[in-house]
C-alpha cells in the first residue's frame, strides 16, 4: 500500500490517460448501440486534460482506484479459488472414490516379493548420449 501513496507524477498521468482510454471505448461502444454518450466523453476529456495538464490532481483518485483494486483482487482469488475447488476437484475426486480407481498404483499384493517394475533394457552408445532426452 505504501507503493500506491508514494507515487510519482508518472503514475498518475498514466492513471488518467488510462481512464481517459477507458471512458472514450465505453462511449464508442454506446455509440454504436445508439445510446448517450456525451457523459462518457465529457469524462474522457477531463481525465486526458487533467492528466496532461495537472496529474497530481489524480493522486486522491488514484489511491481511491488502487485500493479498491486490491479488495478486488483479495475477493476474486479467493472466489476463484472456492469455485476451482469445489466445483471441479471435489467432483472428480468423489467419482474417483466411487469407482474406486487407483491412480497411484497403490494396491497391496502380499504374494508380490516387491513393487519395482521391470525396466526394459536399451543398448546404448555413442548416439545415445548425444541426444539424452
């Protein structure tokens, strides 16, 4: 947080370029729909003035956009997370209890001496080691 209240003038020109950006696609894409748009460019216009012109003017917004930025970072990780989890690894791990899969090959065979696998056995040579992989 300290890195949003120490900011340069840089990052607040770029800030209101950005939001300039942004308020003039939405006003073109309501403009192609036929809606109002004046609103939207009059906003659009006053952060590119302000940006270019007075851009410590941005600082209170800026750190209002960046804090609000992360609170949305904290909800949108930990609801993407909930939703990874329960709705696609607990599924899939209920149907591999269900029908009882092994994945990991962990059977216990008593009359097994051991669990090593075979090997198949490659003659090797010269060429082998030039292309290890």
């Amino acid at each position: 947080m300290t890195e949003v209240k120490n900011a340069d003038v840089g990052k607040f020109k770029s800030f209101g370029i950005t939001m300039g950006v942004a308020f003039l696609v939405i006003s073109s894409i309501l403009f192609f729909k036929h809606k109002s748009v004046v609103a939207y460019v009059i906003v659009s216009a006053v952060f590119f003035l302000i940006a270019i012109v007075i851009p410590k003017l941005l600082k209170p917004l800026y750190i209002f956009w960046m804090r609000l930025a992360l609170v949305l970072s904290w909800v949108n990780t930990r609801l993407i997370l909930f939703l990874l989890f329960y709705l696609i690894f607990t599924p899939i791990g209920l149907i591999i209890k269900i029908l009882r899969i092994d994945l990991l090959d962990r059977k216990i065979d008593k009359t097994k001496g051991t669990y090593w696998k075979d090997k198949e056995k490659k003659e090797f040579g010269l060429a082998s080691y030039e292309r290890q992989f």
